[in-house]
C-alpha cells in the first residue's frame, strides 16, 4: 500500500497517457512548509486559496495555560544556564 498523495482529478490512476503526466505527487500525506511550497510553485499563482483555521482559545483555557507556559519558560531559562561538562 502506497502512501503517496495525488494532487489531482483522476479517473484511472493506472493509465499512462498524457492526461497523468501534470499530477502533483508527494511521496508522504504529511505537508511540512518546504513541500507546501513546493506544491504551490508547481499548481500556480492563483490556483489555490488559503483559508486560516485557527481561532482564538478560550479565557478558560489561556487562564488554565498560562502558569505552565511560565514553569516551561522557567525551565527553559534554568538549563540554559548550567555550565556544559565535557563528556568523557
């Protein structure tokens, strides 16, 4: 079973005929940016939208967040300051 993902209309992914040869294939379903770059250079300006899927969290949940982002903060400041050991 192959994990490649095809960026276009097929009717018979089999066929080898001209109709195939301007797909878009990425060897994984994971799009990391380089890719993501790479695959809007190969479709062309214009040729995609952009829709933002974030959205603003909860005061609920940023008031819960809030004191362990500062321990990870802290705890980022610590080690940052332990001496490097050489090691044997």
């Amino acid at each position: 079973m192959s994990l490649k993902t095809r960026f276009k209309n097929l009717g018979n992914i089999l066929a080898q005929d001209e109709t195939q040869t301007r797909v878009f294939v990425l060897e994984s379903p994971v799009l990391t940016t380089g890719m993501y770059e790479r695959m809007l250079l190969a479709v062309g300006a214009g040729a995609t939208i952009h829709i933002d899927c974030t959205f603003i969290a909860p005061l609920r949940a940023r008031s819960r967040a809030r004191p362990c982002v500062r321990r990870w903060t802290a705890s980022r400041a610590r080690r940052s300051r332990r001496p490097l050991t050489a090691r044997p």
